[in-house]
C-alpha cells in the first residue's frame, strides 16, 4: 500500500493532470455508452516541476500552471492512482494547448 501524500512536487518538467471525464450524453440529448466514448483528452493540471535545465545549465520555466485546463495527447502519458485519485503524468511536450 502506498503512503499517503500530503504535496504531489513533480521533478524537471514533468506535470500531473487531474482528468476531466468526457461527457455521457450529447447536446442534443443522446446517450453515448461506455464502450463508445473516447478517452478524456482534457484535464486540470494540479502539479507542475520547476521546468527542465537547457543545454546552457538554466532552468526553463514551465509554461503550463496550476489550475490551467489543457489539452493533452491521448497517447504517451502515464496514469497513476494516490489516494484514491487518478492522475495523469507526463511531460511538459504531452500538452497540445491551454484551454481558456
């Protein structure tokens, strides 16, 4: 079992996304069954590093932050479960934009 985390501090430029579920009806009022609906592709960031040293030895600031809703790649990033809660973790380079 793991431990319980008080603060979730990500190294270099990794971050972790808190998933935000895709939705189970469309606008105009149809069902959309489990087996049919696409993996959640959005999602809250909750933690980010302090971002990744460049060739220079200077550390490059992350231009994601917490709070901000983006839109990450479907492929390639890892999923991880603490305290319950499902995360998902990658690199600064998994998100696509930030949604405002």
């Amino acid at each position: 079992m793991l431990p319980t985390y008080v603060n979730i501090k990500p190294l270099a430029n990794h971050l972790f996304i808190e998933q935000i579920e895709a939705e189970t009806m469309t606008k105009s009022g149809i069902y959309i069954p489990e087996s049919a609906e696409n993996k959640p592709t959005t999602g809250k960031v909750v933690a980010v590093g302090e971002g990744k040293i460049n060739e220079k030895g200077e550390r490059t600031p992350m231009s994601v932050k917490i709070g901000d809703t983006v839109l990450y790649k479907k492929y390639g990033l890892s999923e991880v479960e603490i305290d319950g809660k499902k995360y998902m973790v990658g690199d600064e380079d998994d998100i696509l934009a930030v949604l405002e």
